[in-house]
C-alpha cells in the first residue's frame, strides 16, 4: 500500500498563534469523481476562511485504506479534524457493503477513541454503472458532499471548541 500526500505546509495567524489543521484523505478508486469532492470541500474551506495551506491532503488506493490514515492522523494531535472521502461502488457482489460497513464504522471509533472529529464523505450507492448518465450524476453528487462535509468538519470543530471551553469552567 502506498500513500501519496498531495499537499503539505504549516501555517500560523499573525501573532505567531497556531491556526487549526485539517486533514483530507481520499481514495484513488474512481479518482476523477472522488477530486470533485475534494475540490468542493477546498473551496468551501476558503470561503470560510480556512486557506488550502492549513490542510494537509492525501491519497490511499481505495476507500479500505482510509481507516488506518484517518487513525495516525488523529493520533498525531495536529489536526483539528480529518476528513475522509471515496467512492465504494457496487461491482455486482456483496462485498462492497462489506467495505463500506468497515469503512464508515472504523471512522466513527476513531473519533471516539481520540477525540478528535472524523468526516465522511464515503459514499456507497446502491447501484453505481460506468455509463456516462451515473458517472455525470456522482460527479455532482461529490460536489455537493464536498461542500457539505467542509461546512459540517467546521461547525463541529467550532462546536467542540466551545463545548471544552464550557467543561472547563
């Protein structure tokens, strides 16, 4: 297995204060869909103030290995929250519902192990085929996922934030 980072680079507010990290991790498996989930979630990112340069990026070959990444990413404390996206489609067997049950139910121990918040944008649909209709359909669905799991990572990780500070009064 191996793991490609797309982008990578520390950054701070002025003052020298440590601004909050995130983490994005997607699979190759239908690369060209899945971008347009990482594009929109970028995008969204900046429009919310949160610059490319304040998320590290990377690739694993399929959704199966975004577990393991998302694990040691949210073990290494730099990140405020980590998202993962991929595409795990249905090639006529059983076992797609398989990794997708594996996938999203590791992601939600993760977080709760280390506190620290885990995204999915791992979609599964029920029927996926290679013909252009479903392959223009799962593009803008992964644009719109995109969008959504960039604004839910922010809202919860401003939620936490405030949570802890209420804890520790």
């Amino acid at each position: 297995m191996s793991q490609t980072v797309i982008s990578s680079s520390s950054t701070t507010h002025s003052g020298g204060a440590s601004k909050a990290r995130f983490a994005f991790i997607q699979s190759s498996w239908h690369e060209d869909i899945v971008d347009q989930g990482r594009g929109a979630f970028l995008a969204e990112m900046a429009r919310q103030g949160v610059g490319a340069e304040s998320i590290d990026t990377f690739e694993v070959p399929g959704a199966f290995e975004i577990p393991l990444h998302a694990k040691k990413l949210a073990q290494s404390g730099r990140y405020a929250g980590v998202v993962c996206c991929g595409l795990v489609v249905d090639g006529g067997i059983y076992r797609h519902e398989f990794v997708a049950d594996a996938v999203i139910s590791a992601l939600m121990g993760i977080q709760l192990e280390t506190g620290v918040p885990v995204f999915s944008a791992v979609l599964t649909p029920q029927h996926f085929h290679e013909h252009e209709e479903h392959r223009k359909f799962f593009t803008a669905h992964f644009v719109t996922k995109g969008k959504e799991v960039a604004q839910a990572c922010l809202e919860t990780v401003a939620g936490l934030k405030k949570l802890e500070s209420l804890l520790a009064a």
